[in-house]
C-alpha cells in the first residue's frame, strides 16, 4: 500500500515535471515567433526608409 502511494506520488511529480517542460517549450516557441516579427517589422521599415532616400535622391536630382 505504501509502495502505491510512492509510485502514485513519483507518478504525479513526473506529470508535473512534463508539463512544466511543455509550458517552457511553449515558451520558447513564443519567444522565436515574437523576435521573428520584431526582425520582419524592422526589414520593413529598413525597407520603407531605403524608398523615402531613393524618392529624396530623386527630387534633388529633379530640382537640378
């Protein structure tokens, strides 16, 4: 009887252990897909501010 309730209670520690790794898998899942957009948001706006000097350069050269 003893013996279960040892097994029982590793059993249950073990359940827990799993789900916390899965809950920090989660996490770092998460974090990727979070830097990602971050890296995305900023190839945009590098990209939006490499078209403002290109139309600024072209202006300038119209004006002259």
């Amino acid at each position: 009887m003893a013996a279960a309730i040892v097994v029982a209670i590793v059993a249950i520690a073990a359940a827990v252990d799993s789900v916390v790794a899965i809950a920090a898998a989660v996490d770092s899942v998460v974090a990727i897909i979070e830097l990602e957009m971050v890296m995305h948001v900023e190839l945009i706006h590098s990209k939006q501010r490499k078209t403002k000097d290109r139309c600024n350069i072209n202006r300038e050269v119209q004006k002259k």
